[in-house]
C-alpha cells in the first residue's frame, strides 16, 4: 500500500498537539492510537513523523486490533519501520497480552455488601467530608474501577446523574453500586441519600445500567439500602 510522503515534524505542531505535552495535559484517554503509538516509536522516518509513520502501519494492518498477532517481520514491511520500532512494538503488543491476562485473573469480585465495605471503608470511615463514590462493574460483578463522584455534602445538585453514568458508561460498565460516607460515623441514610438513590435507580433503568445498591459507610459500621429496600 502506497501512502503519499508528505511529512511534518511532530515540533512543528502546536504544542497542545504534540503528543507529549498533550498526554502530560489532558491525560493519555485524549490521545488517538496513531498518538500513543508514536510515543511508543519515538521517533518517525526521513520523509514522515512518527504520527503519520503510526498512521500508515495502523492503516495498513487495518486498525489497532490486528496488531496482536503481527511478528516483527510483517511490521517492517511498512516504509520507514526497521527493527527497532518492529521490536518496540511487538514488546508493547506482548506486554499488553500479558497486563490483561493478569488482570482477568486478578479480578475482584463484588457479591455482596460486605464485598463493598471491605474495599471502601479503610479509606470513607474516618474521612471529615462526605465522599460520594460509585464502584463500576462488569457483566460478571467483576471490579473495574472505583472513581470519585464528588466531595462535600451530598445533594441533588452536586450528585447528578451525568456525573454518575458519564463514569460508568466511559468504563464500559454493566452496573454500578453507590457508596458514600457519614462524617458523623452514624451510617443512617438521610432523605436526600434516599432521593438521590432512587433517582440514579430510575435513571440507570433508561440508561441499561443497573444501580445494585447504595451502601452508606460509617465509622465501623454500614448500611446497605437494597438490604433495607429503600429503592
């Protein structure tokens, strides 16, 4: 496949468009493949970038998954990749392979709400502010992050379900469980714990993401609402 060698210096782009700097300001999740892939190459051609030199091998083994099975031969084949970059990305292939087979395996899985409180209370239980957190998982109860929602007291202004389901549905998540703490170690749920509950409820109903419950932390104690049947 011929690709027409009209090449740029990566420091001839702006500089919030240089991968580097844009990876260091805006986060790696910002970055296209052909991006990432040129951080891991480093360095392009004579006539091409190492973004456009990403580009053309993403485009001619048609798209970031066929990489997996590529040997450092076939990458060559793309003008401008010698065995440096073959080796560079065959090691970012295996190393890849090896991450996610260790991660399958290493898998938490949540089950109940003692599941919940052994993650989450070390860190909620003595905390001064309430801190609002949803556990995300997979289509097997399966552990796949815990991010922060917000910080303060909880309300229906600062718990929003953007706020919520923008999370869950950028981590590709089956379902959700909400977790907050109570400074006052007292885990009882307020009404607005109880309102905010059942409108995250109604709202992952729309969004086909399962809200399984909201668990309230206190100092060495918790409740959990769906136990409770308070949604």
């Amino acid at each position: 496949m011929d690709v027409p060698e009209y090449g740029f210096k990566i420091k001839e782009l702006p500089e919030d468009e240089r991968p580097r700097e844009k990876l260091l300001k805006y986060g790696a999740e910002r970055l296209s493949n052909s991006e990432l892939l040129a951080l891991i190459i480093c360095t392009g051609s004579k006539k091409k970038s190492a973004i456009e030199l990403s580009q053309d091998i993403l485009s001619y083994f048609g798209g970031l998954h066929s990489l997996v099975d590529i040997s450092v031969e076939e990458i060559k084949k793309i003008k401008g990749v010698g065995i440096a970059k073959g080796t560079q990305i065959s090691a970012l292939v295996e190393l890849s392979k090896r991450f996610f087979a260790t991660s399958r395996k290493n898998k938490i899985k949540i089950k109940t709400p003692h599941d919940v409180v052994n993650l989450t209370m070390p860190a909620l239980r003595h905390s001064r502010q309430e801190v609002f957190k949803i556990i995300l998982l997979d289509v097997k109860n399966q552990l796949i992050s815990v991010p922060e929602i917000s910080r303060g007291s909880l309300s229906s202004s600062i718990v929003h379900p953007r706020e919520v389901f923008r999370e869950a549905i950028r981590r590709s998540s089956a379902a959700l469980i909400m977790v907050h703490n109570h400074p006052s170690g007292i885990p009882e749920p307020s009404k607005e714990d109880i309102n905010i509950t059942r409108r995250m409820s109604e709202a992952g109903k729309i969004m086909g993401i399962e809200v399984l419950d909201h668990v309230v932390i206190g100092d060495g104690r918790f409740i959990s609402m769906k136990e409770k049947q308070m949604f």
